[in-house]
C-alpha cells in the first residue's frame, strides 16, 4: 500500500508540474532577450497587437539568460531568447537549449551564412566592426586591412576594448578562421604592441578616447557611432562627428559582421507562435525599426540602412558562416590569454 501511495504522490507532482507549463494553445510567449532598446519594446507592442498574442519580457544579460535556461530545464518558460553576438547564440545552441525551425518566409530573407548550420537559430540584425579614426590626424588612404594595424605606424595609437568582451572574440574568432591560428595570435601580439593603452570601456567609450587625442584608431561596432552622432550629449555627439569610418578587408575577405539573433527554446510548446514572432520580426516594417531606430544594418534584403549608415557607402562583408565565431571562440580566448591582451 505504501508503495502505491508513492507512486500516487510521484504521478500527482508531475501533472502538476506540467500543468505549470503553457500549452500549444496558449495565446502568449515568454521572450528572454538581452536587447534592451526601445525599438524592440515598440515591435513586441505591435506583435501583440497584430496577433493577440501577449509577450512576457525578461531582460537580462545574454549569460544571464543561458544559465537561466540551463538551470530550468524542461521546466523553462522560455519560447525564444533574442541576444546579441553569433558567439552567443552558439553557445547557446551548443548547451542544447535551442531546437531547430523554419518556414519558407525566413528561408527567402535569412542567407545561409547568417544562420545557424542546423537551423537553432537566425539572425535579426548586422553590425560591421570597422576602425573609425581621427579625421584630423589620419588620412584614410593610410588605412587598409585588420591586418595593417599591426604596423609600427599605427604605434601607441590603437584604441580597443578589453579582450573579455564577445565581440573582440568574434573578431579574432573569424581571423582564425579565415587565416589560422599562427596569424591570428601574430595579428593580437601585433594589436597589444600598438595600443595606446590598456583596454578598457565600451565602444563609444574607445572614440571618446580617440576624440581627446588618447590614440588615433579605435576598433568599433558601427552602430556605436550611430548612437554617438544621435546623442543628446554634446560630448557624445563631438566625439561622433570627430572621427570617420573605415571598413577594414574590402580587397579581401571584406570587413567582419556580427548579428542579433533569435533561437526557439528547445522545451518551447508554443513553436507555431514562436516562429510567427520570428517572422514577424524579419518582415519589412518591423526590419525598418530595427534600421533607423538603433542604427543596425537590416537583414531583410528589401530594406535600406539608416540614412547615417548611407552616408558611410557600402561595403562588401565577410561571408564567413558566422557559426564559425562559435567554433572558434574558445582558441580566441586562448590566443587573448596568450598575448597579454588584458
């Protein structure tokens, strides 16, 4: 009898943990995203008025967030995490917390080479890393490669953050990939020769820097420069107009992107809503947001960049598959290790 009563109470706890769970039917997503823009709070309002289908936001830092999922299990509420950097999104991917999707609508936008392999996960938005330099000190015609700034002429004059930010990481990461691991750390021996400093700071922080005379080339994410030249800061907003942009590669490889992305949780039940806010968020007017409210390069191929963005020109990108930023982050972290890159 004692034996079944176990069993009784065993059956019991699991319904009622599943029930804690959503339904196929259910009419909301929960979306762990470390986006925390405007632009997004003002397309998650649309989605649920599109749809009436209501959205529960967590914010949190991208490793916030992935730990959280490892740590709840099948037990996550999680539909979908939105997070910044391909390096992430393979992590994540890689602790089997996405599952894979599709759907003809994200196939026709989504190139291959900015998602992932085995479909956990697509791309939202582009940012280039770029070298933006001081108009008054530097003629552009002097700036050419990612390789070039390890040159003596570029001594004491590179500005960049520090090696345990994820998109110094990627960066290395698709030098790696593109060139091997010997050039790659000759390349980060040859960046930390030429700082201006230690690293330290954001991106915008890096111009800033470069805007008070500190060095004259900063390594930096174009939709910094964005924010900068649209800032209400009056510091802010000289610090962008004081430097130029400079897209590194375009003889080569072409200049290095990274993405926001989106992956379907792997213990999901809402995967038919999930993927729809997945298109939802590919689709033009939604891509159009993204574009002119935080200065990213849209993935959507019928939509334009920013008029800032226009103003810089095209430029041809690296096609590397950005899951090899995944698959090699941890050799770029080894190699940061390695040349005292701090």
């Amino acid at each position: 009898m004692r034996y079944i009563f176990y069993l009784l109470v065993i059956s019991v706890s699991v319904i009622g943990c599943k029930s804690d769970k959503k339904t196929e039917d259910s009419k909301e997503l929960t979306v762990y995203t470390h986006r925390h823009y405007e632009s997004d709070q003002e397309l998650f309002k649309r989605f649920e008025e599109e749809t009436d289908i209501k959205l529960n936001i967590v914010n949190a830092s991208a490793d916030e967030l992935i730990q959280k999922m490892s740590l709840e299990g099948e037990q996550s509420p999680a539909d979908v995490l939105i997070t910044v950097d391909a390096g992430r999104l393979y992590r994540a991917k890689s602790q089997d917390l996405l599952q894979s999707f599709s759907s003809p609508l994200i196939d026709s936008i989504v190139p291959n080479h900015l998602r992932d392999e085995d479909g956990h996960w697509v791309s939202l938005t582009k940012r280039a890393r770029v070298i933006a330099y001081a108009k008054d000190r530097v003629d552009s015609t002097e700036l050419s490669t990612y390789e070039n700034l390890t040159s003596e002429e570029w001594k004491d004059k590179i500005l960049v953050r520090s090696s345990s930010n994820i998109y110094n990481q990627s960066l290395l990461a698709s030098i790696i990939a593109n060139e091997g691991n010997e050039f790659a750390e000759n390349w980060a021996q040859g960046v930390v020769d030429n700082m201006a400093r230690s690293p330290k700071g954001n991106d915008r922080d890096q111009v800033k820097a470069v805007a008070n005379g500190e060095g004259d080339l900063a390594i930096v994410n174009t939709y910094y420069i964005g924010k900068l030249l649209n800032s209400e800061d009056e510091n802010e907003l000289e610090a962008g107009e004081s430097v130029g942009i400079f897209f590194p590669n375009q003889e080569t490889t072409g200049t290095h992107i990274n993405v926001s992305g989106i992956g379907v949780a792997k213990y999901s039940p809402n995967k038919a809503s999930a993927v729809e806010f997945v298109e939802f968020l590919l689709k033009e007017d939604a891509q159009n947001i993204f574009a002119g409210s935080n200065y990213e390069y849209p993935i959507n191929p019928n939509v334009e960049p920013s008029e800032i963005l226009k103003e810089w020109g095209e430029f041809k990108e690296d096609k590397l598959s950005l899951n090899e930023l995944g698959k090699n982050n941890k050799e770029a972290v080894i190699i940061f290790d390695k040349v005292g890159w701090k």
